[in-house]
C-alpha cells in the first residue's frame, strides 16, 4: 500500500511580516525604492522643487482686480449678490431693532422664560443672570448686535443645513457626493472663509453673515442626515402599510423620529455660529468680537476679557438651552396647540415686561448700573507681567517658558521638517495615512500635501505643521493623563464636568486673551491657546471611551488577578482604541483651527498669511495661504481618522 507525504511545511514568515501594516510598509518601501531616485534626480533640492510650484499670483490678482472694478456695475453683483446683501442687512437690522424694543428688561425676560420652559428654574435663573452681567459689564448694546448676528446667521444655516442634510437622508448618492463636501468645509478653519466674501460682500455684516453660514451649517446637514437615515423601520413599515405617501411619511414619521438628532444639529450650529461670528468681527461683524479684536490688536487684556465674558455667558446659555430641548421627551410633541401654549404665555409675558419698561423710560439699561473691570484686569496683568512673565526664582516666569519652548520644541521641530527633503515629507505622510486606513486615505493626504507644494508656501505650511504637531503632543499628554483620571475616579469626572462644559463652549477667539497676558505674543502663546482649546474635547473623549469598555472584561481581569495598572494597560486601553484615535482626530482638527488664529497674536506661518491678505485684501496671499490651510487640514485629519470600515477592514 503506497504511503502518501505530507507536502513540506511552508516557512513560516517573522511574526512582524505577518502583520497587515507590515505588508503596507513593505509595497510602500518598493514603490519609494523606485520612485525617490527619480524625483531626486530631476529635482535634487530638499524644499519642494520650484519647477513643480504654480504661480497663482497673477491670476488671482486680475480676478481681485475685477471684482473690484465690477462689483458696483456687473448685474452678478447689482442683481443677485446685491440682494443677498441687502437682504442680510434689513434681516439683522429687524432683529436688532426687535431686540431694542423689547429693551434689556424684556430680552431678560424672554430669555429666562424660554430656558424656564424647555429645562425648568435653575436654568431659568442662569440665563436671567447671565443676560444681567452683560449689561453688568457695560456691554448690552454689543451683545444685542452679536445676538441680532446670531439668530440670522443660525436660522439661515439651519434651513440650508436641514435641506442639505434631507437630501443626503433621503438619498444615498445624495449623501456621497455631499460627504466630500461637508469634510471639506468641517476640515478648512474658520479664518479661511472669510477673504473670498469680503471680496464678493465686501467688509461689513453681510460677508460675517455669510461666512457664518458656510461654517456653521455642516452640522446641521450631518446630523439631519443621520436622523433621518436611522429612523426605526418597523415604525416607517407601519406608517407605509397604512397607504402614507412619500411626504406623510416624512412629515409624521421620519421628522419627529429624528427629532434627537436635528435638535443636537441645532445646538452645535449655535455653538459654530457664535465662534464664528466672534471671528468675524475681523471684518466689520461688530458687536462682542469686534470689542475683543479691537482689545487684542491694543494688547488691552482687560477690555478683552469685559467683552469675552458676555461672549462665554451666551454660549453656555445656548448651549444648555438647546442641549436641554434635544434631551426632551415629553409627548406633547405630537399635539400641536398645548406645545404652542407656553410659548405664546412667554411671548405674552415679554411683550408686558417691555411694554411696563418703555413707560417707565427704561429700556436702555442704566448707565449707573455698571461694572468697570477692565482697569482691575489690567493691574491684576500688569503685577503678573511684573512678578510672573519673569524673573521667578528657581522657575524663570511665563516669559522664560514660552522662550525656552520656543528654542527647545517649536524651533527644533519646523527645523527637522523644513530639513527633510519634501519626497521624504510625502512619504512619511503617505505611510501614516495607509497604516491607519487605506490605500485611497494614503493617495488623497499625498495628494493634499503635495498641493501645498505646488502653491508655492511649502515651507510656511511645514512651520504651521510645527506649531500643530507640538501642541498636539502637549494636548495629548495632558489629555489622555486627565480622561484616564476621570474615567477611574467619578468624584474626579463630577468636578472636572463644569471646567469642561466652561472650556468647550467658549469661542475660539476668546482663548487668545489669558496667553495673551501670560504669554506675550508670538508661536508659544499660539500654541498654548490650541492646547486650552483643543484639551477639553480630548478628555471626553478618552474618558468615554475607557467608561464604555466591556464591564466583563473587566471582571474577568480582576478575577486573574490584575492590578489596576494592569487592567489599564491590557484591556481598557486596547479596548477603547477607536476612542482614543477619534481623541486624536479631535485633538489634530481643534489644534489646527487655533494656530491658525494664532496669526493674530505672532504665531506667524499660514495664519500669518491669512490675516495678512484680509487686511490688505490681498486675494493672492490670502486665499492661497487659505487653500494651504485646507490641504493641510485635509491630509490631517485623513492620517488621523479612524473611520469604523477602516477600523474593522483595516484595509
């Protein structure tokens, strides 16, 4: 009987090569072994080749140069941007006159009544007093002219955000060719809107109203979209079994179905809208941002922050109020005259309230009823220049710290960067972004990062790198080290919750002004801001993520005998992986929004390029800074998102 052999085992590949990012690196390491020599040979420099850059300047320059020429005589300007623009003004102008109507009285009331309604008194009370210290503070009149801003600007994003994001709910090719979109405009920082409708607007409140739109209405559009894509379909089944047509269906079933979701769409609108209209004070919004940006360019720190407090106050307002309305879940929802009912006792009760105070000739708020703080800021800045900014025995002072971070970290590193030769630059990007998702991830941040090259500002946007890779670092340190405290300490996570809540509603404008007092001016000072602004989200995140990892995995560590320190190390971490790479996207995409606002206070590089063209309307200099910012932004947040087909194909 013939004996069969086993064929000869096949030799068994190094436990590295096993690995799937291995095989990634390895093809990649081919295809540069083929590759580099040849770029090298053509263009040997280090920094992007000049033969491979386009020269931008003159086109956009001739296109700058008519629109000004044409903007008061083409009928694209007379007959649709023109009424556009005037339809903003006499928008926001109504609002305002509205608001001066009711007068400080009546806007307290209404205010305080509407958060009463929606989250009950101690809300009320918060907003009542919040609307009191902006009068407090000397600043009721700026704060009507940011809230006349806000409603037009928020209702406008809503409607076009909620069309869009019906669309894309009520159509999967609708919601592809949206996503692309929607990626850009969340990625492009707030400061790149702002030049291509100045140029269109013009400076002024049409052009803040505007940008502010483009800015704020992606969420909206995303979370509509989500809302009407997860709407439970035994409830749709039932609703089509009962013979309703294609709009019944959407008006009596997916709509209020979605009501969550288009309700927290509401509320991040809100909190864009306020952030940008703070920014967009830098070209003639008017109200609180123009306060704190006049402050700023005087380094008034205390006038600053008199205008950056009501800032603070009607963000948290908002947001509780509208976080409040998404949390509700009461039925009345579905009959229509006793929901109304409140509101018309709220309306009934404001028109009273201004009517009593338009009698007694007190609708302006007092002028004797104010609070001056910026001179006791300033004294409390001007001991901590003297006694903190430097000379502190042992520990140098803010000063010395932000110098010695500077010519330790923030020079190093653009250094090592702009060192690099810009294939290496490419490849390293293109290896981060294949690990992390796939080969279409890796092509499209190359491709973003070699735009920037062909832009022509390869090195500016290398030192803006810089500013964001260590501000990252430092966010992440301190945010990882923060959420694991707070995910194993819930007396930890109840005190830090209002610090978080404080932090994550505040403009992003608004964080300039402590590093401002701290720091002086310059890439540090940028920086530190980023990090403020960008921790709070970081931390939730980690925390979140480490709170939700599988109890039993837990127990059954503690069951081996695992320390604390174990189980962090083995199980919750690994577990809470896809947590704490969306922290890192967070992190990457908050850092790069404050740099570049950063230019405002010296940070220099892109931002310095983007402030500079809209001061000088420069459309050149500005837009190509603001496209730089763009890709930048794009390659970003495509090396660092963990998008859940990549997360489970890894491929």
């Amino acid at each position: 009987m013939a004996t069969v052999t086993a064929p000869a085992p096949r030799p068994a590949l190094p436990g590295i090569l096993r690995h799937r990012a291995a095989h990634k690196l390895l093809l990649l390491a081919l295809a540069a072994a083929v590759l580099v020599p040849l770029a090298n040979a053509h263009w040997s420099s280090g920094s992007w080749p000049h033969a491979l850059t386009v020269d931008l300047s003159g086109p956009l320059g001739r296109a700058n140069d008519w629109i000004i020429d044409n903007r008061d005589s083409s009928p694209l300007f007379l007959y649709f941007f023109g009424y556009i623009s005037n339809a903003v003004v006499l928008s926001v102008r109504a609002v305002y006159l509205v608001l001066l109507a009711a007068g400080w009285a009546g806007v307290t009331a209404f205010g305080a009544l509407v958060a009463w309604r929606v989250a009950g008194v101690r809300l009320a009370i918060g907003t009542g007093v919040a609307f009191l210290a902006c009068g407090l503070l000397g600043m009721w009149v700026p704060t009507m002219q940011t809230l006349a801003l806000m409603v037009v600007a928020v209702l406008t994003s809503v409607v076009v955000g909620a069309l869009l994001g019906l669309a894309g709910g009520l159509s999967e090719r609708t919601d592809r060719a949206l996503r692309p979109v929607l990626d850009t405009m969340q990625v492009l920082p707030a400061f790149a809107y702002l030049l291509p409708v100045v140029l269109v607007f013009g400076i002024g409140v049409p052009a803040a109203v505007l940008a502010t739109v483009v800015y704020a209405a992606p969420p909206m559009a995303r979370l509509t979209a989500l809302g009407l894509r997860n709407a439970d379909p035994e409830v749709l089944e039932a609703v089509e079994s009962l013979g309703a047509t294609g709009r019944q269906r959407l008006l009596t079933a997916r709509l209020p179905l979605a009501r969550k979701q288009l309700l927290l769409g509401l509320n991040q609108t809100i909190m864009m809208a306020l952030s940008m209209a703070v920014i967009a004070s830098v070209i003639g919004a008017g109200g609180l941002g123009d306060r704190v940006y006049q402050a700023l360019a005087s380094v008034d720190v205390g006038a600053a922050l008199a205008a950056g407090i009501p800032i603070v106050l009607l963000a948290v307002v908002l947001d509780r109020v509208t976080a409040a309305a998404g949390e509700q879940t009461d039925a009345s929802v579905t009959e229509p005259g006793s929901n109304l009912r409140p509101w018309l006792y709220a309306l009934g009760a404001t028109v009273a309230v201004a009517v009593v105070a338009r009698l007694a000739g007190a609708l302006d708020w007092p002028s004797g009823w104010t609070l001056g703080i910026a001179e006791p800021v300033n004294r409390v800045v001007d001991w901590m220049t003297a006694h903190l900014y430097s000379g502190v025995p042992y520990l140098g002072g803010t000063a010395d710290w932000a110098g010695h971070f500077t010519t330790w970290v923030l020079d190093p590193v653009r250094d090592g960067l702009q060192w690099l030769p810009w294939w290496s630059v490419l490849l390293i990007v293109a290896a981060l972004a294949w690990v992390i998702g796939t080969w279409r991830t890796a092509l499209t941040a190359v491709l973003a990062m070699a735009a920037i090259g062909v832009l022509g500002v390869w090195k500016p946007s290398l030192d803006t790198l810089s500013q964001v890779l260590a501000a990252v670092a430092v966010t992440l340190v301190l945010g990882f080290a923060t959420g694991i405290a707070a995910a194993r300490s819930d007396r930890f996570e109840r005190a830090l919750r209002p610090v978080l809540d404080v932090c994550q509603t505040m403009p992003q404008f608004v964080y300039l002004i402590p590093v401002v007092a701290l720091f002086g001016v310059g890439r540090a000072p940028a920086v530190a801001a980023a990090v403020v602004y960008a921790l709070p989200a970081v931390v939730r995140i980690t925390a979140q993520g480490l709170r939700q990892v599988d109890p039993a995995a837990l127990e059954s560590a503690r069951s081996l005998g695992a320390t604390s320190a174990q189980q962090l190390r083995q199980i919750q971490l690994p577990l809470a992986r896809p947590a704490l790479l969306l922290a890192v996207n967070q992190g990457v995409v908050l850092v790069l929004a404050v740099v570049i606002i950063g230019g405002l206070v010296g940070g220099g590089a892109l931002g310095y390029d983007a402030v500079f063209g809209l001061a000088q309307g420069d459309l050149a200099t500005g837009l190509v800074a603001g496209a730089a910012i763009v890709c930048l932004g794009l390659m970003l947040d495509r090396v660092t998102q963990p998008t859940e087909r990549r997360t489970k194909k890894g491929a």
